[in-house]
C-alpha cells in the first residue's frame, strides 16, 4: 500500500465520520424537537377534573371579585363583592336544608 492508497482511504473515512456527526446532530435535534413538542401539546390539554379548597375570581387590578370555597363552619360558600372591595352577597349551605333540584 502506498501513501496515495493510504491518503485516499483516510480522506474517505474523515467524509464519512463528518457524515455520520451531522445525522447524529440532525436526529439528536429530531428527537428533542418531539419530545419538547409532546410535553407543551399535553400541558395544553383540558383535564377532566379540577380540583381545589378554594377557587377566586380577581379582577385586572387584582381585587377579588368572587370566591368559591368552604366557610368557617364547613359549609359551602359562594361569595361576590362589588367593585369597590366592600363585602358582597353570599350564598352558603345551610345544614339541614332540603336542596333545590
């Protein structure tokens, strides 16, 4: 083998190592892609359940508008309150009550 031969074959084997480091790249960056994808397609998905003690309901400035949750004694409250912060309408549980249906 002479050193042409042997030239020929290591620019050979070079072209076909930069090959083989640009389809790891493009699949390494293939399969990122898929799975960044994947995780904001299911953090956009709607749950079946939500769950929570208390839900409120603010407004642009920040003020709270609405509550939905448990009152001191255990019963369930909905609360509204007027634009300027004072205390509002509620409507609770009573124990006891026959309910509405």
């Amino acid at each position: 083998m002479n050193w042409e031969e042997l030239a020929g074959r290591v620019a050979y084997l070079e072209r076909e190592n930069r090959n083989l480091r640009r389809w790891l790249v493009a699949t390494g960056l293939a399969v990122c892609a898929t799975i960044l994808l994947g995780q904001a397609t299911a953090a956009t998905t709607t749950p079946q359940v939500l769950e929570a003690r208390r839900f409120v309901l603010k407004d642009d400035q920040g003020r709270e508008r609405a509550v939905l949750g448990l009152g001191a004694d255990g019963s369930a409250r909905l609360t509204f309150f007027p634009q300027d912060g004072s205390k509002g309408t509620s409507i609770a549980e009573k124990s006891g009550a026959v309910p509405v249906r």
